[in-house]
C-alpha cells in the first residue's frame, strides 16, 4: 500500500466519500468521536460526511440530545453520540484530569473547590435548565467562586468530566451547559476492558489505516492500555507494514477507490488531519506550516484526491459567505470545477450564499 492509496482509504472510512450514514448520531457513534472545539467547524465535518445534511438538521439533533458536546479523550472539546457519553468518560476522564493537575495548582483549584462548584452547578441547572457560560459566571459571583485567569473553563472542564454537566441547548446562537442527567437519563456503561475493546474498534474502523501511536494520541489513552485495546480486536482487523509502521484498518465499505478528481473542503480540525499523529500520508512537510499554526491550530484544508492542497477561510456577512481559498500548487481547470461545485455545496449547507475568491493561483 502506498502513501496515496492509504489516504483514499482512510476518505472512504471517515466516510468523507461513499457514506453510509444518515444521523450525526449515526455518525459519531460510528467514528467514535469528532473534536469539536471549534463549533462551527465541527458541525460542517459531520456535514462532509452525511449527504444532504444541513447546519440547521445538525443542530437539530444537538438541541435535542442526540449528540452531545463535551471534554473527552484529548483535554478538548469533541462531539459524541448521547449513546456512547458516559463510557467514554469513564473510560478517559481520569488520564484527562491528571493532564489537568498543573493548572489545577495554578489556579489554586482543590477538589474540595471542585466539590463546590458542582454542587452549584447541579443546583441552578436543575429541572432541565440550560444557562451560558456568561449566566453561570453570574452564579459563581453569587457564592464568591472566582472565575477569573481562566478559572471558569477549568470549573465547568472539570464538570464535564465528572459527568456534572455537558452541552445544552443553543439559545439565540449562543452555546449553552446543561445537566448531563437530564440531557442523557439513560446511562450507559460497561467494564474497562468492554470500553477499550469498543473504543479501539470505532478507531481503526472509521480512521484505519492507522498506527497504534496514532491510536494513542487520537485516544489519550497510555500506549500500555492502547496497546492492549488494540490486542483485542486485531483478529478482526487487516495490517500493511509501511517503512517500519503498522497500519490497522477494516476492510473498506467499497472495494474500489475513486480515481476522478476528488476535492473538499475540510474544516478546521478536522479529522481527516487532526487525528493521527503522523499526518505526512495526506500532508506534505513543506506544507505542514501553512497548514498548522506553530501554537497548534489546524486550519481548514483543501484536499485533492486525499491531499491536503491548500487553506481555506471564510467570512460570514448577512445571508452571504466569502470563501478565499490559497493553494500550494497550480490545478486543472476540472479540479477548479469541483473546488466550486463543493463550495456550492456549503453553501446549501449553511443556507447561504456564496462569494469564492480563489487566490494564488494560475489554471493550466
């Protein structure tokens, strides 16, 4: 297997091409989860892989509770299916709250002040009550809880992982929490083992072909506990030995790759990039800096047959967005065509129209 034919493999297993899915919730429960700090973004990679889905029939199903957005695996924000919420958390919130202990320090947070703060949040989001973070500020103010220095993200990160609370409804465009036990009443758990097992199967399912290391960093889990994950279900799974790495993945939904010119538009931390370790299988060095901040953020991509060829942004004004795309290299006039149809495409998406300015670039 080659670089390239990898990549084309892991676009049909993230479902970026030939999906399968019909729901967000279908989806993340298939992929496990998707990171999701950046909301907007994260609600067009779900967009990328169902078909005819919109933003407003996505956040349909998170005002619902269908999919839920909270800190898991990764000390980030990711979005996850109702379902799969509560094992998750069992399974990665202890490692995420050791990566935490610094900052705890720092901020002078003890578990006692986590005790508290809990508690308050349980008390003013009682009865299914959903409340922003600038309302909930208010609340703290009330009981003398500091939130000050970035104490307030830490506050309600740890609420997250302790099951307190998650993401409620969005009210007037803004994002709000919730109580966890009123958005998702029935709880779903299983043994460490069972978690591991499944985790380790959605993985290399929907992001195959993968390496234990990416494995380890998609995860946040300890390479001892990823391995052994990945030592249970290997017997079901296909290997390919490149250089001296070990892909794992599932036998492909379609048996043949698309070989015509293949062009999307990818969002910000997207996990088509964010969620391997190594990303030079799809991301070319020389481009890895245009690409990713040196502080770490990941910009939304253009990709051209599984590569990444360019960034993209965009500005929202009224009903319209303006798309600017820069490229790395010079295209095809066919490969233009398909850059415009799939900014048509989210444009449908977000119910807007659409202004493309494509930049630093000469067709041939």
């Amino acid at each position: 297997m080659t670089f390239p034919e990898l990549s084309r493999l892991r676009m049909l297993n993230q479902q970026i091409e030939g999906s399968v899915c019909t729901s967000p919730k279908e989806l993340l429960s298939s992929m496990g989860a998707i990171q999701a700090q950046d909301f907007a973004m994260a609600k067009w990679a779900i967009g990328q892989r169902i078909p005819d889905s919109t933003r407003l029939s996505i956040e349909t199903a998170y005002d619902a509770g269908n999919i839920i957005r909270t800190h898991l695996m990764r000390p980030t924000w990711h979005l996850v299916s109702s379902d799969d919420i509560y094992w998750m958390l069992e399974l990665t919130a202890p490692q995420i709250r050791k990566i935490l202990n610094t900052n705890d320090k720092r901020f002078e947070l003890t578990d006692q002040i986590y005790a508290k703060t809990n508690t308050v949040l349980e008390n003013v989001l009682s009865n299914n009550c959903s409340m922003t973070r600038e309302e909930l500020v208010q609340e703290f103010e009330n009981v003398h809880i500091r939130t000050d220095e970035n104490r307030l993200s830490h506050i309600l990160m740890r609420a997250e992982l302790d099951g307190v609370v998650c993401s409620g409804p969005i009210r007037k465009n803004k994002l709000t929490y919730a109580l966890l036990a009123d958005r998702v009443p029935l709880k779903k758990t299983g043994t460490r083992d069972e978690s591991l097992f499944t985790l380790a199967g959605r993985y290399f399912s929907s992001h195959g072909p993968a390496t234990l290391r990416d494995f380890v960093w998609w995860s946040g889990l300890g390479v001892t506990e990823a391995r052994k994950a990945l030592e249970m279900i290997k017997a079901g799974f296909l290997s390919e030995t490149i250089g001296t790495e070990t892909y794992w993945f599932a036998e492909p939904m379609k048996k043949t790759l698309p070989f015509t010119p293949s062009v999307h538009l990818l969002p910000a931390y997207d996990e088509y990039l964010i969620s391997y370790a190594n990303r030079s299988a799809a991301l070319a060095i020389v481009n890895n800096k245009k690409t990713i901040s040196d502080n770490g953020i990941f910009r939304p991509v253009i990709v051209i047959d599984g590569q990444v060829e360019g960034i993209w942004k965009r500005t929202t004004i009224k009903d319209k967005v303006k798309i600017e795309t820069s490229h790395f290299k010079v295209h095809d006039s066919e490969t233009i065509r398909s850059l415009k149809q799939e900014a048509t495409r989210y444009g449908i998406f977000l119910d807007k129209k659409i202004d493309l300015v494509i930049q630093d670039l000469t067709l041939v």
